[in-house]
C-alpha cells in the first residue's frame, strides 16, 4: 500500500519536473527570441564577422567572466552564513 508521505514525496518532484520543464521551455523559447532579434542588427556595418578569432575571443572571455563572478558571489555569501 502506498505511504501518504511516499505520494507527497512523489508529487513533490513531479512539480519539480514540471517547473523544470517549463523554466526550459521559457529559456529556449527567450533565447530564440533574442537570437532571431539579433539576426536583425546590422553587424556587418561595424566589421564584426562570427568567424573572427577576436569576437570568439570576446565571447570566451565574456563567459569565463560570469563563471568567475558567480564563484566569487557565491564565496562570498557562504562566507556569511557560517
């Protein structure tokens, strides 16, 4: 027989799922949004071309910079906690 605390647990990770499932849904239906609005910038006016080493360059180090930044906040509010 099945434990009213085994179904609780159940529905709880099915709302996980769900939610997870929504926020992805929500994320790639945004990022394609921003993508297919980016597709209509003129960049070709400025010389930025995608296949340039530089604009890689500036992309890498744009996201190891968020990865450094969110390390560093999350030491810092660890460091509070204790």
């Amino acid at each position: 027989m099945v434990s009213a605390d085994g179904l609780k647990t159940w529905f709880d990770y099915q709302l996980l799922f769900l939610g997870l499932a929504i926020a992805f849904v929500c994320v790639i239906t945004a990022s394609s949004q921003l993508v297919a609005y980016l597709g209509t910038l003129p960049l070709t006016d400025s010389n930025i071309e995608p296949t340039d080493p530089t604009f890689a360059l500036t992309v890498a180090g744009g996201g190891l910079f968020v990865i450094v930044l969110l390390i560093v906040l999350t030491g810092l509010l660890n460091r509070n906690r204790q």
